[in-house]
C-alpha cells in the first residue's frame, strides 16, 4: 500500500502545492454533462424488453424498455419527445451502470 | 457415581467440546493460515487468564437435519481474561464448527459476554471468522444478528468495543464491526462484504475476486472500514495489546498513566518543516518530535492519509492527536478525511482522551466529485465533533491554515482551550496567490505588465496576511511559539486542563450531519 510515493502538483486557490496524491483522487472520473439525447442504463442489470424501434417517433411519458436488477422490473420512460436514432441494446444483454442503451436524433 | 467421577466427567464432557469441529476441521483451518478460535483466544490474552463460559450450550435449530447435529459450544468461544493485565471480555467465531455461521444460541453466547462487558465497565473484544448467517435457523438467525448490533449500540461510547476480522465476515455479520469503535484486519485473512462475489456477478454482471472486493487492503486503504493492518494474525494481537495500553478501560476511567519519556533525538522538530508553505513534509515527524519516546499509534494510516490521526503520550499521559498531512493531497479536508477526523474525536471525548490538533491545510478539496459526495454534510461532521468535545482541546497552527480549514481545525471559534501558532504560520481566507487574484484582479488586468503586478501584489498580501499576527492581535491565538517549546508548553497545558469541566445544554442527544 506504499505505491504513491511520487510528489505531483497540486492546485487549490491559485497556489501550487508538492504532494503525494491517493488512489482515490487519481481514480476519479472527470464529471460529463448529460446528453439529453441517451438515454443510459441508472442501475447494471439485464435488459427484459425493448418496446421502441429505430426511427420511431418517441413522446414524453413513452416506455421505452425494461432494465431488470435486483430482482425488480424497471420501465425506463422517455423524457423527452424525438426519434430514436439507434438501439444500442438487446433483450437479454447485461448492461453496466451508465452504459448507453438508446440515442435519440 | 463417586465426586471422582463426576469430576472426570466434566473433564471428558468439556475436552469432547474443547477440540471444535475436530482434527480434520482444525487442520483444514490451519492449512488457510489461520490459527483456531481458542488458539487465537489463548495467544492474544495473558497466558492461563482465560475462563470460559457457555461452552455446554447447545445450538438451537429443529429444521432440515439439524435436530441430529452436535455443534461444539455452537461455533463461538466465549469468555473473560486479561491483556497485559487489564481485564477484557473476549468472543471468538470458530471457523471449524460450521463455518462459524451464527445461530440463536451462538449469538446469544455473544450478547450474554456483551452484557457483561457493558455491566462491567471493561474493554469487549470480538473476533470475527464466520460464514454469516446460519440459514437453517432462519429469521432466528437474523435475530441474534439484530441483538447483537442493539448491545453495539448501547455499548458505544460506554466501553471501547474493538473487532478482530480474522476469517470471512459478510451479509449482516460486517454491521457489528461497523458499530464498534476499532476494526483489525489481516492481510489474506480479512474479508468483509455486504454482497460476495457470486451475488455480485449473477445481479450485476460484475466479476472481482473476494480480495478485491474487502479484502484487508480494500478494507484499510479504499473504504476506511479496518483501522488497523497486519501481515499476520500475532502482528494484529500486538497491534491490539498496544492500543489498549493506550485507551481507558471504560467512558468512566482515564487511560493509564506511564513514565514520562523524552522524544527521540532524531526528530529535530525545525529542521522538519520547510518555510515554503507550498513544499511537502511529514506531519507524523513533528508528531514524533513532540510525543512521548517518539512513539506514535497511528489509526487508520493508508486510508484518507490527507489527515492523521492517532494516540500517543505526553508526559505520561494519552493525548488524541489530528493533524492535516501536508505529504498527502497537501493536507486538504475532503469527504473522507473529515469522516476520519470525526469519528476520531468523537471516540476521544467519549473515553476522556484530550485532543491535540496539530494544522497545516490549504481548505477543503475542491471538485465536482467532492460536491457531488456531500462534502458539505461530511465536511461538517468535523466541525460538529469538535464543537461538541469537552475534552481539553489544544490546537497548533503550524504553517497553513486557510478558510474553511482554519475554522475546522479546533479553532477558538470551535471551542480550543488553547491555541498557539508558530512563525511560521498563515492563518488567512486564502493562500496569497488566490487572495491576490481576486482583491486586486482590477489592477492585474489593468497592468501594463500583469504578471509583474500580480507578482507585486501576492508579495504585499503575503507581508500583511500571510502570518499568525494578524489572528493574534483579534486574540484568536493565545500565544506565538518558538516550535522548539512545543512539547514543554503543551505538557504544561495539558497539565493545567486535566481537571477542566465544561457543560452542554442539557438534551437527550444532538443531531450530527451523519
């Protein structure tokens, strides 16, 4: 556990500090705005059924599949109206957290 | 039948339950690295102090076979003994009588030596090395879980309660180490999860290792569960031996008191810190320099190592020691240090073991991350367990302490019995390079020559705010110190507050940001 003996630049307020940094502040994922456009997976899990097409024209409130995890059947619904520009899933495909599962146009 | 006799009775009635799960499982126990409940029992407590009790006490469970089934002592050994001669009660999992799993009776065995821990005033050690919940009992199971964590509970902040993981300890079975105050770990023998691997594959898809998931070194550097690490099963019970030299019997006693010592030599406390705020040090080399012997128990050393925290003596005496670690994320408070610290001064208040802070911080780590984790709600847990501590409170600024940090850190403003600072120390909003940015950015922009101007301006800032004097002349800090009377003038402090009374408003118990 002795593996971040290295000193890094560091910055808080303008100012440049010489320190070692921890696993968990290397490892953290950089923040990413939503894409009002994917819809992503909120949970891992199995997907069950997938109730729209490609190029079908979705309205706020649509189901569009279900994300089943623990032991609980998820309707994912849309938030917003458009047209689905692909499906980047299939029934019975196990999904990681936020992984993309539908893109709108 | 003669009083021989029933005499040898006992004997053969206990030696038939004294072996566990027999030869083959105690070989089997062994061959994992692993030494068995009683042997662990027996090496960790003064030789011959150990007195049994329960060990007739037969499992409870009817269904699925088990009405047919001998369960030696039901899978946990328990009892009273002493450690370096201080009195503790001890229950010990044993692996080898199926797998340790809890049942009624087993967890009864525990809550009766809980009770007698509590009703005593003395230390409860538990060893934990089981399978988890004996499913065969069912909700029966569940409950001797649920009895147990409740005594956790009430015992909290009563007697010290510290976990020994010494094998699997998953499902419930992992809360009632959580709600114990110290958590030991073995590298290769500690695992600790909610969920196991398998769960976690066929649910989620997830594939990691039992060792990845809570092994000893997840559980001490990645989610701060274990406070201390070993390499082997006899490092951890000395790890376990010193710390209770060093912490009170009881919220009702002090700790014991030993012969003063002079710190090591080697530790020259000016030659430490670098005058240049910005350049790293080991905050533990002044801790070093100030303690008794130089002898430092660090808790929690590989996880949130921004801040240490930790006992030691002075002058004899055990004192609770915080200090940001300027070698690490240049000290700052993040979510997980203030968790750390919080907790840390919440065990010291409760068992009478004056605080000592010792600051050198740029703030609060910024970041969407941190944000996003409640950096507010956590960060406030450390002011909350200061402002709440009527143990005497010594705070030492020794170089850095800014904004919000300066606050947290045991200021005056929180209730520090004394506060001292030396030179050297910047106690400010900010560093005087973000301050300058912003007071003057007017006239920065407006130069002819920006970065000279901004050059000029972090200079003024820092000869009119980058030192204790300021803070001193408001009466925030008692007292500017030569760093070389650092230890003389905290033993005489320390000294001067060890009868010091201070009274909360009367309540049944605060709410703090959890």
């Amino acid at each position: 556990m002795e593996d971040q003996k290295k000193i890094n630049k560091f910055i808080i307020d303008d100012t440049i500090y010489e320190t070692r940094l921890t696993k968990k502040f290397l490892n953290r994922k950089p923040y990413v705005i939503k894409d009002p456009k994917k819809v992503n997976a909120f949970i891992p899990g199995i997907i069950r059924n997938i109730y729209v097409k490609k190029g079908q024209h979705i309205k706020e409130g649509d189901e569009l599949l279900i994300l089943e995890a623990m032991k609980m059947k998820n309707v994912l619904i849309s938030h917003g109206s458009g047209i689905i520009k692909e499906i980047k899933t299939a029934t019975g495909d196990m999904v990681l957290k936020d992984q993309e599962l539908i893109e709108f146009e | 039948m003669s009083i021989l006799s029933k005499i040898k009775e006992l004997f053969t009635l206990s030696s038939k339950v004294n072996n566990g799960g027999g030869e083959k499982a105690n070989m089997k126990q062994a061959a994992m690295g692993k030494m068995t409940a009683r042997e662990r029992i027996n090496t960790l407590l003064d030789p011959d102090t150990f007195f049994e009790f329960d060990l007739f006490v037969k499992h409870a469970g009817k269904d699925f076979g088990m009405d047919k089934k001998e369960l030696p002592a039901d899978g946990v050994i328990t009892g009273t003994g002493s450690i370096l001669n201080h009195p503790v009660c001890i229950f010990a999992q044993d692996f080898t009588v199926a797998g340790g799993s809890l049942g009624l009776a087993h967890a009864r065995k525990i809550t009766k030596i809980m009770d007698h821990s509590i009703k005593m005033g003395i230390p409860l050690i538990g060893i934990n090395d089981s399978g988890g919940a004996r499913i065969q009992e069912g909700v029966n199971s569940l409950a001797g879980y649920g009895e147990i964590f409740y005594r956790n509970t009430l015992a909290s902040g009563v007697i010290p309660q510290i976990s020994v993981i010494l094998g699997p300890c998953a499902g419930g079975a992992v809360y009632s180490p959580a709600l114990t105050d110290f958590v030991f770990v073995v590298d290769k023998i500690s695992k600790m999860f909610i969920t196991g691997p398998e769960v976690i594959k066929t649910v989620l898809g997830e594939e990691i290792s039992m060792e990845d998931l809570g092994g000893a070194r997840i559980q001490s550097e990645i989610t701060g569960n274990a406070h201390f690490f070993a390499n082997s099963e006899l490092e951890c019970f000395e790890q376990i031996k010193k710390l209770l030299t060093l912490i009170p019997w009881s919220n009702l006693k002090r700790a014991d008191q030993f012969p003063p010592k002079r710190p090591k030599a080697i530790y020259e406390i000016e030659k430490v810190i670098p005058t240049d705020p910005s350049r790293p040090y080991d905050i533990r080399d002044i801790i070093n320099s100030i303690v008794d012997d130089s002898d430092f128990l660090e808790v929690q050393e590989f996880w949130a190592a921004n801040i240490v925290i930790g006992f030691a003596r002075l002058n004899g005496e055990t004192i609770g020691i915080v200090g940001n670690q300027p070698l690490v994320l240049a000290g700052v408070l993040d979510v997980d240090s203030s968790d750390k610290a919080a907790r840390f001064i919440r065990f010291c208040d409760a068992f009478n073991i004056p605080l000592l802070t010792l600051v050198d911080l740029p703030g609060y780590l910024p970041g969407v991350d941190q944000e996003h984790a409640g950096v507010i709600r956590h960060g406030a847990k450390i002011l909350y367990a200061y402002s709440e501590a009527t143990v005497p409170k010594m705070t030492v600024i020794l170089r850095k302490a800014y904004g919000g940090g300066y606050i947290a850190m045991c200021s005056r403003h929180l209730g520090a019995d004394f506060v001292f600072a030396w030179p050297t120390a910047e106690i400010a909003v900010m560093g005087p390079e973000g301050a300058a940015n912003i007071i003057f950015k007017n006239e920065i922009a407006e130069a002819a020559d920006p970065n000279a101007m901004r050059k000029q301006k972090v200079l003024e800032y820092t000869e009119k705010f980058a030192n204790p004097y300021v803070a001193a002349s408001n009466g925030y800090i008692d007292a500017v110190i030569n760093p070389e009377d650092t230890r003389k003038i905290l033993i005489q402090t320390f000294q001067l507050s060890k009868h010091k009374k201070e009274s909360r408003p009367q309540k049944k118990h605060g709410v703090p940001p959890f």
